[in-house]
C-alpha cells in the first residue's frame, strides 16, 4: 500500500464533505416540512397525519434533493 500521509491524510476532504450534505439535509428538511404543512391544509380539520402521509412527505423530499444533487454535478458535456 503506498504512503498517502500522516493523520492529516485522514481528514482530506472532510469540510467540503461536511458543508455539502449540510445543505443537502437543510433542503431536505425545508421541503419536509412544506410538504407536512400543503398535507395538513389538504386534509383540512384532520389534527394529525397518517403515516402513509409522513412517508409520501419523506420521499417527495427526498426525490426534490436527490434531484438537485444531481443537476448540481451535472456538467454538459462540449462537442
């Protein structure tokens, strides 16, 4: 195996990484919690949501910021 460094080699990349999924998680929560509050107005006087709601809630979210993760890499390619 060859010498990639001392400890320091360890926490190579680590910020970037850090304020990456920082923002990813901040927009996932952000559109969670939209998601629960158009699901309340929807079902009008219901005082709390089913659980297929939580989870129609988590995955529209978790689609929305998968998507902008990968248009946020996506690089056209020159011709």
């Amino acid at each position: 195996m060859q010498n990639e460094g001392n400890i320091r080699a360890l926490y190579r990349g680590l910020t970037p990484n850090i304020i990456g999924n920082s923002v990813s998680w901040a927009l996932y929560f952000a559109w969670y919690g939209k998601i629960k509050d158009g699901l309340y107005a929807y079902h009008g006087s219901q005082k709390e949501l089913s659980p297929l709601d939580y989870f129609v809630a988590s995955g529209i979210a978790g689609k929305v910021v998968h998507t902008w993760d990968l248009l946020r890499h996506f690089r056209p390619v020159d011709s």
